[in-house]
C-alpha cells in the first residue's frame, strides 16, 4: 500500500505526459528536467508517455502509452485504419477524431487509467501534465489515487485566439471543432483536488476560464538549467541575426507579426531570422512568409539538441518572444540564461516571467508589429545597451529559476496533496 502522507522519504510519482516532443514545447522540456529533478531528489518517477515520446534521464523510466498518432509531423491528420483498433480507447479516439476534435488527451487518460488501475499499490500519487481528460476523474476518484495536475496555461485561450485569427468561416468552425475537447479539460479541472501552475498569470486565467477554486491552485514556476543554458564567449555573435522559438505555428506564438517587423527591418538593414522549430504548411505565418518574400532571410531549425539551441542563442545578437499570450515561457527565460538581450511582448506572463523594459528585456505590445520593428532596431543599433540588458536578464534568471527550486517546490504540492487525501 502507500505510504502515508506524513512519511518524509522518497516518493514513488507515476507522470503522464500524453505528449512530450523532445526539444521544442512546453511539455516535452518540463517533462524532461521535471522528473530529472525529482529523481536527483531521490524520489522515484515513471513516466507514463504516448506520441512523441520524451526523451528522459537514463534513471527515468517509461511505460509507452501509445495513441493512434493522428497527428504525428510525418502524415498529420490521417485516418485510422480498422487493423489498428485494439483497445476501445483506440476506437474512442479514432471516433473522437472522425468529428473534427483532438482526440490525445482524453484517449491517453483512458489508458493511463486502465495501465494505473491494476497498479494501485505501485505509486503513492499521479503527476498529470496538462492532460486533463476524463481518466483522472476515475484515478482520483475510483482508484482513489492522489492526482495532481499541471496546467501552464488553459487551452480554452488558445481556442479563443485561433477563433479570433480564422482566414475563412470554415477555419473558424474547424478551429471551433477541434478545440471542443477544452469543454472536457474545464469539467476535469473543475473537480481537481489540487492544481499547479506556471504564473500568477495563468493561474488567473484558469480561476475564470475553467472555475478552479484558487484555494486549489498553486502557482509553481518552472526553471531552466543555467548551466547549460550559459553565454558561450568562443562564440561570435552574427551581426544582424535574431532568433526566435515557434514549436506550434498558432496565432497565439505571435509569430506572423514577427515575420511582418523583419520584412519592415529587411527594407532599411542587413538582417536574418533563425526559427526555431519547424515550418507547416497552410497556415497564416507560412502564407505571411511567402507573401513578404522572405525566403531568403528566414531559416528554420529543428530536431537538434539543447546543446545546439545554446550555440544559436549565441550566435544572435537579439532573441525575441512575438507570442500574444504566454502563460511562462521556457523560450524566454532559456534565451535570458544565454544572456542574450530579449524582446518580448507583454502577452499573458511575459511581464512577470521577463521583468522590466530596458532593464531586463525590451518589451512592446502584443500584436504590433511596427512596435516590434522599431524595438529591434533599437536593439540592434545599439550593442552597449543590448550587452548590459543581456547579462542582467541571466541575473534574473539564475536569481529566480532552477529546475532544482521547481522540484522542491513540486515536492511540497505532492506532501500537502497526500496530507489533504489522508484528511
């Protein structure tokens, strides 16, 4: 059975993450030094993943809970074929799915549920990681596992946004189509017993988007590792580039309005763009670089190593975070630890996250992309000040934010979760 709530030692953390690309978004980084983190605390974590599967500590086990991948970069959107229909959660995805929803999150908590349910006596408690479907109702309240769930941000923004960004009325009802699933994560939310989030941001925007109770939630900040992400001085700055993090090309990244300020910067100065992530078709940011002609000063990279996202951040000399809302941003905060100088918007956290204009950060208005072009060439024509912002923006982070803080501070939502189950 499982410990009790009042026992101090290791844990035992069963984590689901029911995505986890390895090295853009969210999900996948704060899967990977989360449980790391927890790990060299000496608590034991298992992984339960579906497609794409994170890449984790050699000491981090995985049990792979494999969706029907529907939406995988190879042949997104394909149709499920009959052969593949082995459990009923693949038939109730592929149904889900013939209805125009993302269908992920609520498949994956189904089989984390049937995986779990026969392994009661294996955890003392569930680390959900912005699934929220309906199987940890059944965790929680059959099985009667402690759940926990992490929400960075609620989705139910992004459905706002893309709604509001809609080319046509038939994107607007697919967008209204495939974001039906967020009516689910507000219900799930809503019955949590505990809650973490990133900001006090987001944690205001999951009290009225998805009625949390805010003696429910509790703000836990994620980190970033400054060792790794560092300064590298052997390497020299190229003079006019500037680097960006897009790892889902949607209207709330901002990255349209971005592409636009460096078609306006093109027309008076010698300047690049690296993104990275990786480019998709039909969407307003590819139809926005193809318009602006663009394609000789605009380079995207992706699948490539932390180690190599250090050395680009090292080689600009501006790293800029377009996004309308953010509720934290590991981009920014890893740029900063790089120390160098970040333009931001004031979507969502940023503010919070980033800290103060001309300080910190440059900072402009989300959704401008003449303020963001008049920013970048401030910072861009002069290095003196840019230099100065870079090195305090490491200050804050290394001041603020740790993977190690985020564990320990993890660790006691974990404690005060198991003393209120035991209550």
């Amino acid at each position: 059975m499982p410990r009790s709530a009042a026992d101090n030692g290791a844990l035992r953390i069963a984590y689901l993450a029911y995505r986890g690309k390895p090295h853009c978004g969210g999900q996948g980084v704060y899967t990977r030094h989360l449980t790391k983190a927890l790990t060299d605390l000496g608590h034991h974590v298992e992984v339960l993943a579906g497609q794409p599967y994170p890449e984790l500590d050699e000491r981090v086990p995985m049990v792979r809970l494999p969706s029907l991948d529907l939406y995988n970069d190879h042949f997104p959107m394909r149709k499920a074929r009959i052969w593949e229909m082995k459990t009923p959660w693949d038939v109730a995805e592929a149904m889900s799915f013939s209805t125009g929803n993302f269908s992920e999150p609520m498949a994956f908590s189904m089989r984390a549920w049937d995986h779990l349910r026969k392994r009661r006596g294996d955890f003392d408690l569930v680390h959900d990681n912005q699934c929220l479907g309906w199987g940890l109702l059944l965790l929680q309240n059959r099985e009667d596992f402690p759940v926990l769930s992490t929400i960075h941000h609620p989705i139910t923004v992004d459905r706002r946004l893309e709604i509001q960004h809609a080319r046509s009325l038939i994107e607007n009802l697919g967008k209204r189509r495939w974001y039906s699933f967020t009516r689910m994560q507000t219900r799930v939310a809503s019955r949590m017993r505990r809650v973490m989030t990133v900001s006090e941001s987001s944690r205001g925007d999951i009290v009225a988007d998805h009625g949390v109770d805010p003696d429910r939630l509790h703000v836990v900040p994620v980190g970033v590792d400054p060792e790794l992400f560092r300064p590298l001085n052997h390497v020299r700055r190229v003079p006019g580039r500037i680097i960006t993090t897009a790892s889902a090309d949607v209207a709330m990244k901002g990255l349209r309005f971005l592409l636009e300020a460096v078609a306006k910067l093109r027309t008076e100065r010698q300047v690049e763009l690296v993104i990275i992530g990786k480019p998709r078709e039909d969407s307003a940011s590819t139809d926005t670089f193809e318009q602006l002609g663009l394609t000789g000063c605009v380079s995207y990279v992706h699948n490539v190593p932390d180690e190599r996202i250090v050395q680009l951040y090292s080689e600009a000399e501006v790293a800029v975070v377009p996004s309308l809302y953010e509720g934290f941003s590991l981009p920014a905060i890893e740029a900063m630890s790089c120390g160098v100088p970040l333009v931001t918007t004031t979507g969502g956290a940023l503010p919070e996250v980033t800290g103060t204009h001309t300080e910190t950060c440059y900072q402009v208005p989300p959704g401008d992309s003449d303020a963001l072009a008049a920013m970048l060439q401030t910072a861009l024509d002069d290095p003196v000040v840019r230099n100065r912002i870079g090195a305090a923006g490491r200050q804050r982070v290394v001041d603020n934010w740790s993977w190690r803080h985020t564990a320990l501070r993890t660790v006691e939502q974990y404690r005060a979760l198991m003393a209120d189950q035991a209550t």
